[in-house]
C-alpha cells in the first residue's frame, strides 16, 4: 500500500493526530475510503515485518498499516468502524 492513500490527511504541524490501530493492508484500503468520503482526516504508517518461522530457517513478512486519525474526527471513525464490524 502506498502513501498516496492518506490523501485527505493533513500535514500541518499543529494537527494533533492519534493512532487509531494496525489494519491489514486490504482491510485498511477499505477504511480509509469510507473515512475519505466522510471527509475524516487521517494520516498512515505502512509497516512491514519479517518474522522467523519455526526452528528459523524459514521468514515470513506480515504487512500492515497503522492509521492515525485527527482528534476531532474520532467519535465519526468510530462510528464507522462500529457499522464495519456489524456487516
């Protein structure tokens, strides 16, 4: 997932942001389209681990994007995450 996507976040420096959660790459696409059209603010933090496996002979990467969210916009993301979780 590229940056682009947190293209209604907001970069000033007084913006007072907090962390909302990890989401999987895909589900966090998802989110963040509903949070565009509800004119949410966010901004985003892709991440991406290599962990061993077993004995360690073996790695895998688990991808995931945190999401951050203007403080005046939580009840509204919560909200939406709450209609998210119902379906």
């Amino acid at each position: 997932m590229k940056a682009e996507i947190g293209s209604k976040s907001d970069q000033s420096s007084d913006a007072q942001f907090r962390s909302f959660w990890r989401f999987d790459p895909l589900e966090a696409k998802r989110l963040l389209t509903r949070f565009e059209e509800a004119d949410i603010r966010f901004q985003i933090s892709p991440e991406s681990i290599i962990r061993p496996m077993g004995a360690g002979t073996q790695f895998r990467r688990y991808n995931s994007v945190e999401i951050f969210i203007h403080e005046e916009n939580e009840q509204k993301t919560r909200r939406i995450l709450g209609e998210e979780l119902r379906v």
